[in-house]
C-alpha cells in the first residue's frame, strides 16, 4: 500500500465496476448477462421482436390462406358428400341387403358368392370384354391414321382438328345414340345405301348377331380425343430422324415401324389406357340403343347396364353395389397388367 500525500494513511479500496448512471434495470427483472448485451425490446422467456415487416407480411400471409380456404370449401364440401361419402357407402352396402325400401341387413359376403353363379353377369362379362377389346384398338388405329394424316401439314389444320374431335363430345349424348339406332334400323340410312346397290339389309341393332357391332362402331366414332393426342406426339418427334433414315434408303413403312411407332408408345400407352378404362364404364349407348334392357337376346347387355338393372329395375342396391366395386377391382387388375406389360414395349426418350 501507498501513503496518500506522504502521511502514511493506507488508501481506500477503489468501488466495484457497476452499470453507467444512465442504465436501467430490465423490465422484467432479470439482470444483464456479463459481457452479452440486452436485446432491444426483448421479453424475458422470449427472442428478440419480430420486426414489422415480417409480423405484417405473415399476417397478409395468414388472410390470404384463409381465402383461399373459403373459395375451396364448397369443392371439399362437394367431395366429401358427393364423392368420397358414397364411395364408403356403397362399399358397406355391397355386403348387405338393401332395397331401397327398407334399412340395410348384414350379408357378409353374400352378394358376392352370387355374383358366381349369376348366368347374366357371365353373360354381360364377355359381351363387355368382346366390346373393350374390339372397339379401343380400333379407335386407336382410326385416331393414330388420321392423326398422320393432318401431320403432313394440312392447310386449316386447326378446322380439321375440331370437327375431328366433336364425335368424342357428342358420342355419349342421347341424341347421338338416338340417332345411331335410327341409322342401323330397319328402314335406317345404311339400309337405304345398301338398297341402291341391290343388298337386302336388316334391322342391325335388333339383329344379336350385329347389334354389338353397332356399339363397337359408336365408340370407334369417338376416336377425336386420342386423336389430338397423338397429333401432338407426333409434333415431338424430331424430323431429323426422318431425314437420315431417307438418305439410308428407308421408305415410309420402314420409317413408320423404325422410328413413329417406337417414339409414339408411350402416347399408345397413354390413349390405351384411358379409352379402355372408358369403355368398361360404357352406358348411354348401350340403354339408349337397346331400350334399357341389353337385346336383342341379351346380345348388348354390357357390364354397366346390368348394374344398373338389378339396381333400379330391381331395386338390389347390395347385389348392384357388389358388382360396382367388383368392376373396380377388374379395371384396376388390367390397368395395373397394361403398367407392368408396357416395359417390354414402350420406348421412352431417356
């Protein structure tokens, strides 16, 4: 120690370090860690403020969701009551009885064991089979024909490409299938041309032997949609690949075989499946050419419309319902058959 002045008088300790006169304790009573200093508007328990922009851009952020939820809403409302809803009903209702008339009895599996040994089901199975596997194949070879057909640069292409694809808006309608029967009746249009030819037609939607016929030919009709579809693929198809293999020599059925079709199988696969999902779901033809009930001899009683007898002509909903979800089970079995078949025979690019 030191003498102050030379008195001899030992100095005073000198005072701890402590906050500047202007500091102020925290609000909320928790002293200042040493060294780190306070955030600006902290809270204790909390981080630092958010800063305005950001708590305003979130807060637009939150009103602009719940908009979009109220806009949404009558589309979820809708699914859940219109789409889902009746999924799950009809799938409970295919194990009971119900009739329309009175509540529900547990079946069990019931309807579906009678399904094997109903003589009309084997029936609408393979007059429906004979119609996918006839009418989709050549619905695709008249749409990919024509399809070439306009790719070669036709002058009012677009014209072409829409009258092409009206069959495939109107085919479903009533009208259409109205006016289908009156062209293969007995006194019908085809029966008029075959008369100027000295042919004796016959009623060939009342006939078993062509009234299937008739529907394969509808349905083919319809080739508008897989049409443009297969315009468009062909549009991808690099035209060098044409130019080298004509200097090599190839004609155009070399050509055709060598590089369009490989290069248009997975627009094939594409149009094959949709047309033949659409086709097992084929109806309003089928009721409208036939009256309602499949004839003549049960010769265009496709799948759906023996559904659709035993559930509102007979009023078995079980056994109607049992048939839809069994549909569903073909139509998922051969989509998932043409998924694992198309690595042996579609190309793609990469």
């Amino acid at each position: 120690m030191s003498d102050r002045g030379g008195t001899g008088m030992p100095s005073p300790p000198a005072p701890a370090p402590g906050p500047p006169p202007h500091a102020q304790p925290p609000a909320t009573g928790q002293a200042p860690v040493a060294g780190r200093p306070a955030a600006a508007g902290s809270v204790r328990g909390r981080g630092p403020d958010v800063p305005p922009r950001r708590r305003r851009r979130a807060s637009f952020a939150r009103r602009r969701d719940r908009v979009a939820y109220v806009f949404l809403a009558p589309w979820f409302i809708g699914m859940v009551v219109f789409t889902i809803g009746p999924i799950f009903a009809s799938l409970y209702l295919s194990f009971t009885d119900y009739t329309l008339l009175s509540p529900p009895k547990w079946l069990g599996f019931d309807n579906y064991r009678e399904m094997l040994d109903d003589p009309r089901l084997r029936k609408s199975l393979v007059v429906t089979f004979q119609y996918v596997f006839v009418s989709v194949p050549l619905q695709l070879i008249l749409a990919l024909g024509l399809a070439m057909l306009l790719n070669r640069g036709v002058r009012g292409l677009a014209i072409y490409r829409s009258v092409f694809y009206l069959p495939s808006l109107l085919a479903g309608s009533v009208s259409i299938a109205i006016l289908w029967r009156q062209i293969f009746g007995n006194d019908g249009l085809i029966n008029q041309v075959l008369d100027l030819v000295g042919i004796e037609g016959t009623s060939w939607v009342a006939h078993p032997d062509f009234a299937l016929g008739t529907l394969v030919l509808l349905n083919a009709w319809t080739f508008g949609a897989p049409m443009v579809i297969f315009l468009a693929g062909l549009r991808q198809i690099p035209q060098m690949y044409y130019e080298a293999a004509a200097v090599d020599g190839a004609g155009v059925v070399a050509r055709f075989f060598r590089i369009t079709l490989p290069l248009l199988t997975p627009v094939i696969f594409f149009n094959l499946v949709l047309q033949m999902i659409g086709a097992f779901q084929s109806f309003t033809q089928a009721f409208v050419i036939s009256g309602g009930q499949g004839g003549p001899a049960d010769a265009t009683l496709l799948y759906t419309l023996y559904l659709y007898d035993r559930g509102f002509g007979s009023f078995e909903m079980g056994y109607a319902s049992a048939m839809a979800w069994s549909l569903l089970v073909v139509i998922a079995a051969l989509t998932a058959a043409n998924f694992l078949l198309a690595k042996r025979w579609v190309f793609y690019s990469d």
